[in-house]
C-alpha cells in the first residue's frame, strides 16, 4: 500500500505545477509512513533516525507540522523562482525520507 501511495504522490507531483501542494502531500506522506512504522509491532526494529523526532507519534506530528508552518511563512517573502526551488527541495527531501523509511520497513 505504501508503494502505491508513492507512486500516486510522485504522479501528482510530475504533474502539477504547484510544488507547495507536492511538498505538503509528500510531508503528509512522509509523516503517514513514520508513524505507522513506529507504530508497527511487527518492525519493532525501526527507528525514526531524525534526532528531532522521537519515537512518539503526536511528537512527529506536530513537529512535521511546525516545520512545514515555518517553511510556509518563511517563503512567503521570497521571489516566485526562489519559492519553486524552496519547495520542491521539501517535496524531494521528504520524498526521499519516504523512500528511506519504506525500505526499513520491510526488514
């Protein structure tokens, strides 16, 4: 299900022209796939390797969602190419913490 959740982000995102909602989905995924791996019984060897996040769940949410808060307020200032570029190095780095964490999943 996870891989299918990826590839419908990685669609959406290839085609549409607003990175701010690719970056959202991709943090939205990011964090979906995190928490439900620590919460997992089954891989009980996963660990969030963020230092920032913990291994609790409400802790990821809320500091996904301050980040994502203070990137949003943070381009706003920005000019228009700059904010492209801002967002989607958050759509990429989240993307890829997706990856990372569906291939630790499967151990």
């Amino acid at each position: 299900m996870m891989r299918r959740l990826l590839a419908l982000l990685l669609l959406a995102g290839c085609a549409s022209t607003n990175w701010r909602g690719v970056a959202v989905g991709a943090t939205a995924l990011d964090t979906a796939v995190t928490v439900a791996l620590v919460q997992s019984n089954e891989r009980q060897s996963f660990r969030e390797v963020n230092p920032i996040l913990t291994s609790d769940p409400k802790r990821i949410v809320a500091i996904q969602a301050a980040i994502l808060a203070a990137v949003w307020l943070l381009s706003r200032d920005l000019e228009p190419a700059q904010r492209v570029k801002l967002w989607k190095w958050v759509a990429a780095l989240h993307l890829g913490a997706v990856a990372y964490n569906v291939t630790q999943g499967k151990r």
